[in-house]
C-alpha cells in the first residue's frame, strides 16, 4: 500500500473485519463519520484484494500494511475530532498548572511540591513530543504555548500571600523560565522536523 513507509504484513490479523477493527481503534480520535468513511474505504479495497486472490485473507495479508500504522497516518491526513483536541488541551492545561510547585502541594518549597511539579512537568514534555510525532503538530504547538502561558501565569499567582516569583531566587527564576521555554521547543522541533523531512522528500 505504501512501499518503504509502513510496517508490511497484517500480523496476528485473520480476517478483513478484524482489520478493519483494529484500523478503526487506531482512528479513534478522528471524527467518528471520517473515520467510519475511512475504514469503510480502505476494507472495500482489502476485501476485492481477498476475492482476488480466491477468498483466502492469509494470502493477502503479508501484502498489506500494519493498520495500527496507517490508522496513524489517517489521524495526520484528516486530524483530530474537537471533543479530542479539547481532552489533550484540558489535561495540558492541568499538567502545566501542576507543574509549577506549590500550585497543587503546599508549601511550595517542600519535598512533595516540587516532586509532584517534577513529574507534572515531565509528563508535560511528554505529551507535547508524543503529540507532535503522532497526532498533530499544529495541536502541539498550540499545547506547548498554553503550557507555557499557564505556566507564566501560575508563577505569578499568591500562593499563601506570595507568588512564587517572589519566593524565588535568580537562579530559580533562570531554570522556571528555561524550562518553560523548553516546553515550545519540544511542541514547535517536531514540527519543524517533519515538514522540512516532507519537503526534501
């Protein structure tokens, strides 16, 4: 289906509608009248392949290509649905807030604080990464931006009568603002990447 760029072979797939099950849960985050329209298409195809080759699925599917990976492709090609796009916005918003110590823990300088910020913080970096290599750039992009506003905006709120802007030391201030800047490079890079990729290509 697409020489060079996919995982060939439908592994472990003994039937056209169990592809097409297995392409489907991989389009989940596609509107469901897309995705319906998509899987629909792409199993006509695979099911004139079949009667083809005398009706036997087996002899098809070493030819075809993996369908958790061209689920992934159909999400790129037609995006994802709103409700989608709202859920990985919402939790962005959650994990940036979350990851400004003593937003969610007090006091801020305590172990659990700035442990809880930590891995708030790292689960942020790798939402945006994963989002941008396997859902959509352009939604990255805009995560990384939120995330980084709230962040901004968490710094700046009193938390028992000050901010933590005002607790912090230069040092400290250095390290928040690289590490919220880090949070755009890590949404925007990939981005980047596969577009300059697609133009050489």
């Amino acid at each position: 289906m697409t020489p060079g760029a996919a995982p060939q072979g439908a592994h472990g797939v003994r039937s056209v509608a169990e592809y097409g099950r297995r392409l489907n849960g991989a389009m989940r985050l596609v509107d469901s009248k897309t995705r319906a329209s998509v899987v629909k298409e792409i199993t006509s195809g695979i099911e004139a392949q079949v009667q083809a080759s005398g009706g036997d699925f087996a002899r098809v599917g070493p030819s075809l290509d993996d369908p958790a990976w061209v689920g992934r492709q159909m999400v790129k090609v037609y995006g994802v649905a709103m409700w989608a796009k709202a859920a990985a916005l919402a939790l962005v918003a959650l994990l940036a807030l979350a990851s400004v110590p003593g937003f969610v823990a007090q006091p801020p300088e305590s172990g659990a604080a700035i442990v809880g910020a930590l891995l708030a913080f790292a689960a942020l970096v790798v939402l945006l990464f994963a989002g941008a290599m396997r859902v959509s750039t352009g939604l990255a992009a805009a995560g990384g931006g939120l995330a980084a506003a709230l962040r901004v905006i968490g710094f700046l709120l009193p938390q028992g009568g000050m901010s933590p802007l005002e607790n912090a030391t230069g040092g400290e201030l250095a390290l928040f603002l690289v590490a919220t800047g880090l949070l755009v490079v890590v949404a925007v890079v990939p981005a980047l990447v596969l577009r300059s990729r697609g133009g050489s290509e």
